[in-house]
C-alpha cells in the first residue's frame, strides 16, 4: 500500500511536469509561427 500522502506527491509531480511540458509545446510552436511568418 502506498501511504495517500505519497500518492498525492506523485499526482503534483505528475501535474508540474504535464504543465511544463505544455508550456514548452507552446513556446516551441510560436517560435515555428514566427520562423514561419518571418519567411514568408
């Protein structure tokens, strides 16, 4: 059994990294907006 405390700790760790993984997607595509619009 895995005490709820720690289960909790996993599911914030979890949410940070999803958050970040989005925010980064997010940064990747505008600058592939900006290459793009700047080359046309």
């Amino acid at each position: 059994m895995v005490p709820p405390s720690f289960q909790r700790l996993i599911f914030e760790v979890d949410t940070i990294k999803s958050g970040l993984g989005q925010e980064m997607n997010g940064r990747l595509h505008s600058k592939q907006e900006m290459a793009y619009m700047n080359g046309q």
